[in-house]
C-alpha cells in the first residue's frame, strides 16, 4: 500500500476517515473533499490533471495505517501509557462554572471554556472549530475563531461528517505566519493533522494546542435525514438543527423555515436510543480503535456517571501531555471550571472502553468477508473472533447501500424490538437469581 501515489485505493477499500487531511495539504490542490450523498459521506475526488504523484496524501492519511506504538513511544517519558485510551497524565470530571456556556454545550461547556481562556490569556490568536453550515442545515463546516464571540458558532454536538482538516490548507498560507491556533477535532481528524505535522514543520508551530472530542462514530449524513423522514421535515423547509441542547442527555431541535420548532430526545429510539447509535455508521468509524482521541493534548467527551442527577451536564476530560495539566490546573485556580479527579477504571467504565474499544475480532472478520482493514501496529489488544460481530457487520453492510428509509424504517423497528425483548429478558432473569439467592440465604440462617 505505501508504494500508491495517492490515496484513491483508501477510497476504493472504504478507509477513509473523511478527515480531509489529503485535500488541506496536497500541493497541487488537486483534491477535493465532496459530499457522496448515497453513502451519506464525505470522500477525496482527485483532479487527475493536477496530481503529480508526489504521495504526500498518502503519507497523511489515516485511514489506513496508524503507527499507534511510534506515538506512544515519543510519549512515554512525558505520560503514562494505558491499553484501551492511550497516553494521558490525568483523568477528570469536569465543568464550566459560567453557567450560559455549560448550559449551551454539550458537555458541560469544557472545550469552549478552554478555548476561552486560552484566548483571554493570549496563548492563542485564534482556533479552528466547526459550525453548521448555514446554507445546508445538515452540513458541518470548519472555520478559524478570532475570539470568545465568534466560539459562539461552534457550541453543542454536531452529528454529522466534517472534512475539518481541508482548512490545513488556510493554516499552511502567509496569513497564519507567526499565527498560535488551537484546534478542536475527533480522533481521526487529529490523527491526520499529526500526520501532516511531522511533513509541514509549519503546522506544528502554529497549531499549538490540540483538543478531541469523543467519538463512537460519526454518523452518515443519511442519519440525519432518516431523522427528518421519520418527522416528516422536507430539506427545503428546514432552517437550523440543534443536535444537542437543554441539559443532559438533552434533545434535538429542529427549527423550520416557518419558526416551527420539532425536537427529539436524545435516547428517542430513531436518534441515539438505537438509529445513531446502530445504523448508518460508515465503515472506517467501525473498524476505529481510538474513541477517545489520543494524539491530541486533551481529550473531552459526555461524563455519565451522574448523568440522572446532574441535568446540568459535565465532561470527562483526559490530559495527555504537561501543557495540558498545567493549563486545567490554571483554570480552575481562577475559577473558569469545577473538576474531580477520576480513576483509570472509573474512565473505562464511564465510556465503555473494554467493549467500544474491542476491535481485533471486527478486523479479523472484516478479513474473512474478504475486505480490505486499517493496518494498525501490534499494540491493539488481540481477542478471539466473536461471531456476534456479524451482526453490526450486517448493519454496516446495509447502510452503506442506498436502501430507501421505508425499508431502513422496517429493518431499525425490527432490530430495535429485539432489543427491547432481550432487555426485558435480562432483567427478568436477573430478577430471578437475586430471588433465588435471598431464598438461600434464608434458608442458611
């Protein structure tokens, strides 16, 4: 694979993360990221007539190949090493304390409240963020932040694909010489941006703090529009989307051209509840290792530990470099956030790692299908091949064919009464034993 001059093989073998790094930093700009929306996704489509086949893309691209082992091995003496999330120095939880910016995020506020403060430190002049596009409601594009006004755009969750690293191509021009940014993204578009780093000497000085959210996996654009099928919205009359909001878990707003307003909780079984969490996933995002994001100085997702009490919301936060610790430490000193530590397997438990972050049997039967895998180093955790696997390869199988939403509808309803059906049966036999030992119990007195 390394001998490709560029990365449409990635394309061909669906490895490609969507990060958009090849498009932000090919010299020729010959690539650009367009949306295929059959598949719900954003894909590099190469202008043959420009390429030169100098295979910089391919050398920046993560899709498919990740020197986790050479990352870890630069970090070790700065931070400690863990399995199933990576290098890090510290594990919080963690808020902001101004309460407008808590409420409007969606994790208790902390990226933008650290954003924030690098700002009115001055240790940044400006950060690469994402909003949602205002010509196509359903879009996510990136753009630079000049301050704490123009962060307002980039607030809450957006459930939907980004190619955020073809602004690298803006961060790589005379504009941003002697430029500090700080840049929020998910695992992959970090990983690409370090990838790009280690070639451009310019990224690496002028980006100079990185944060990643969490990521389970991004949904397909094609999520979103089941969504609005399911509620009866047409494109045209949609205005804005708000993916999260009010509180934890919090709901989905729709807002309709008309003012009309149509919302959606979190957990509602054709959003998060089964549909996004089960369905229209693309296939690089299910062959992911890295949910938490690594390779960047703080990583920041949903805390769920106090979720049913704590409607407010609240982060977990993961430091992954001296920087990073110094700068959580600093923020709280001055009271821009509230923070308690949290244990390694108080983290593991509060994402799921052991499960989310299980990959090798997906792999290995992803192989079998006879399909091309990401090539990651020896440090992934072998396990067996469970044949239960199959049945999320299906799904993926499924949502990557452009099958009507009446029939999606169908096979999500299906899947989600299961679902349910086995919930209740677990309970009930769970029930039963807890039944059946207080007998024993009794009994032994």
């Amino acid at each position: 694979m390394m001998n490709e001059k560029n990365i449409n093989f990635v394309v061909e073998n669906n490895l490609c993360t969507m990060c958009g790094t090849c498009a932000g930093i090919c010299p020729e700009n010959a690539i650009d990221m367009v949306m295929n929306y059959s598949k719900g996704v954003y894909l590099p489509v190469i202008d043959e007539s420009l390429c030169n086949e100098c295979g910089l893309c391919v050398q920046c691209c993560p899709g498919f190949k990740v020197d986790i082992n050479k990352y870890r091995n630069r970090k070790k003496d700065e931070v400690r090493i863990n399995q199933l999330f990576g290098a890090y120095s510290s594990i919080f939880r963690a808020y902001s304390r101004n309460n407008n910016i808590r409420k409007r995020g969606a994790s208790g506020g902390m990226i933008t409240s650290i954003l924030s403060y690098l700002f009115s430190e001055e240790l940044i002049d400006a950060a690469i963020v994402t909003k949602m596009d205002q010509n196509d409601p359903i879009d996510v594009v990136p753009y630079i932040a000049y301050n704490d006004k123009d962060l307002l755009l980039s607030q809450k969750s957006k459930y939907a694909p980004t190619a955020l690293n073809t602004i690298l191509r803006k961060c790589l021009s005379d504009e941003f010489e002697g430029k500090r940014l700080a840049y929020v993204g998910l695992p992959c578009h970090i990983e690409g941006l370090n990838l790009a780093q280690h070639l451009y000497s310019k990224l690496a000085k002028r980006i100079v703090v990185t944060l990643s959210l969490f990521c389970h996996h991004m949904p397909s654009r094609r999520a979103t529009e089941f969504l609005m099928y399911k509620n009866n919205i047409q494109f045209e009359n949609l205005k804005h989307i708000d993916y999260r909001g009010n509180g934890k878990p919090g709901r989905l707003r729709f807002l309709l051209k008309d003012n009309r307003e149509i919302f959606v909780h979190h957990l509602h079984w054709t959003y998060w509840g089964c549909a996004f969490l089960n369905f229209f996933i693309p296939v690089r995002c299910w062959l992911c290792y890295d949910k938490t994001g690594e390779m960047a100085d703080f990583s920041v997702g949903d805390n769920w530990q106090k979720y049913k009490i704590d409607m407010e919301g609240a982060a977990t936060v993961i430091t992954r470099s001296r920087q990073a610790i110094e700068l959580l430490q600093n923020m709280s000193q001055k009271g821009y956030i509230e923070k308690s530590d949290m244990s390694v397997e108080e983290l593991i438990r509060d994402q799921d790692l052991r499960n989310v972050n299980n990959i090798s049997p997906r792999l290995d039967l992803w192989k079998l299908l006879g399909r091309k895998v990401p090539l990651y180093d020896n440090l992934i955790l072998k396990r067996k091949i469970h044949f239960k696997e199959l049945i999320p390869a299906s799904r993926i199988m499924i949502c990557n064919f452009h099958i009507s939403f009446p029939i999606i509808d169908i096979i999500i309803k299906i899947f989600y009464t299961q679902l349910i059906v086995f919930k209740k049966i677990k309970h009930l036999i769970n029930k039963v034993i807890r039944k059946i030992k207080s007998i024993f119990k009794e009994i032994k007195k």
